[in-house]
C-alpha cells in the first residue's frame, strides 16, 4: 500500500517514518510518500492535485499542521487558524477528488471544551466554549474532523477517520525553550541545571495541574495499525493514556532519569495553565489497544535523543 504522508517532518511524521522502516506487523508492506513543503505546499490545492494525479497513493495520513505554543497561538489566531483549516481542506478533498478512499486526520484534544469533565470523551466535542489562547487552531481541528465525516456519511465507501492524540513528547521533539511543550521543555532545564552544577531548579506555578503525555513512537505505531484497521475506526478516537502525572511529578521523572539530585522550587507568580486535560480511553479500549510504553522508558528514549540526535531503537 503506497501512503501518502503530510507532515512528513514534524514529530509525529518523523516516528512514522521510523516505524514504517522496521516494516514488520501491521506496517509489512507499507510504502511512504513524505515529500516536504518545497515539493507539495499544503496551502495550494493545485499542487496537491498534480500530486496525487502523478502518485497515486492508496491512503492518506494526514498528520501536517501549522503548531506553535501558547504565546504563538495568542499572537497570529488568524495565521493557525487560517493555515491550518487550508491545509485540512486541501488535503481531504484533494483525496477525495483522486478518489483515495481511506484518509487519517490527526488532531488534537484541543478541539475539546476547555470545562469539558475529565475525561475527555468524543461526543463532547462541539459541546461547549474553547480554550480562548488556542481557539483559532482548535476550530480549523473540528472543522477538518467535521469535513471528514461528512465526506464518510456522504458515501460510506471513503473511511475518512480523525485519530485526536493527547499531549506527546518523544524522539524529534523541540527542546528549545522558546518553542518546546512542556516535557522537553524540563528535559533541557534539568539537563542544563545538571551540567552547570546547579542547586535547584525552578516549577512554574505550584506544580499541581495534571497532565497526559504520549511518547511520540507509540501514536506512530498506533497510526499504522488503525491505517491496517480503518474499517473498525469510528469517526473519531482518543489517543490517549487515560492517566495522568502532576506537573511535579514529571519533573521528578526527568530528574530521576538524568540523576539529577538537587531541589525544586515553585515560582507561585507564573501561570500554571488548565488544572487538566486528560482524555478518555473508552473507545481506545474496545479497539483493543493500549500506550506500551511506560514514562520512564519514554523519557529514556527522548533523553538519547537529546543527547546524541538519534535515535538507538
């Protein structure tokens, strides 16, 4: 099966190419088309037209965004949201137009209410008010999750399913400050604490608020076994783990994991964001997967990659 793959260079693009490589269990066979945007610009529907016309792939994973952190999303709303919601459109119906009846979009559990109860289930989305700092990119996630679904109940012969990932972290993460999520974000302030000889290191807000991480190479291998098993998807799927840590107690692991023994110490004047954000695993469960990988092992794997660039597995 030739798979056409948008976002090719990001993180989670990365660690599908890497477990497409190891072409074993459901990716056997599999044949990735990752061409980077100087070959195929997402926000230009032509171009992805004589894309397809000239490739032919069989499926679509569509897993290309324009991302960025809270400060970014509060700055430019009408570059996420406008990029982003381009990029969905051209891709989904681009693939509808060639005819590729299996597509999967990634989003993201932002599109979520930003009071939704914990755990976040997938009929709760449209239910309530957004997270005003991420709302731009929100609505164009719902928005290409929406076309998709209609495309499936317009003619049921296109398997066109939304997969919406927790918080990930892993193997091709950011771990510049300006740009990182949260776990990279740790991983280089210990690191660099450890290297300097440094007493303490300093927690945003109280540490409290609850997280859920995903290392990045599970989503990937999830990715290709619900690509092998569209037909099972429901419209829309968490991917999740179903629990989450504190603030602290992640950067506990990260210190565990560098052998980092100094101390903490909260800066109560900074923001600590929402209280949590964890998404429910119902569905994920009766699909009869599960995360594999534990935090420690995670971070051990994101901590090589840190260090040396690469990965080892």
């Amino acid at each position: 099966m030739k798979v056409w793959l948008t976002g090719g260079s990001g993180m989670v693009g990365r660690n599908v190419q890497e477990r497409v490589a190891r072409q074993d269990g459901a990716a056997a066979g599999l044949v990735l088309l990752a061409p980077r945007h100087s070959e195929v610009d997402l926000l230009d529907a032509s171009a992805i037209d004589a894309f397809l016309e000239r490739e032919r792939p069989d499926a679509v994973i569509h897993a290309a965004g324009t991302v960025g952190g809270i400060q970014a999303n509060i700055a430019s709303p009408v570059r996420f949201l406008q990029e982003n919601i381009l990029m969905g459109t051209n891709v989904v119906m681009g693939a509808r137009r060639a005819g590729i009846t299996r597509l999967i979009n990634l989003s993201s559990s932002c599109v979520y209410p930003r009071n939704g109860q914990n755990p976040l289930r997938e009929d709760m989305i449209l239910t309530g008010e957004l997270e005003p700092t991420n709302e731009g990119y929100a609505i164009a996630k719902i928005a290409t999750a929406r076309l998709c679904d209609y495309i499936s109940r317009e003619d049921p012969s296109f398997l066109y399913k939304t997969l919406i990932p927790c918080n990930l972290y892993g193997r091709h993460d950011k771990f510049d400050p300006v740009h990182s999520h949260m776990i990279p974000a740790v991983i280089a302030k210990i690191a660099k604490a450890k290297d300097e000889g440094a007493q303490e290191v300093e927690i945003w807000g109280d540490g409290q608020s609850r997280r859920e991480f995903m290392y990045a190479g599970d989503v990937a291998d999830f990715i290709v076994e619900a690509l092998a098993r569209i037909e099972a998807l429901p419209a829309y799927m968490n991917v999740g783990l179903g629990y989450d840590y504190t603030i602290n107690e992640y950067y506990q692991a990260v210190a565990h994991v560098l052998g980092y023994d100094g101390a903490f110490r909260h800066d109560l004047t900074k923001p600590t964001g929402m209280r949590q954000k964890l998404v429910s695993t119902e569905t994920l469960k009766a699909f009869g997967w599960s995360a594999p990988t534990s935090l420690e092992e995670g971070l051990r794997k994101t901590l090589d990659f840190y260090r040396n660039g690469q990965s080892h597995d």
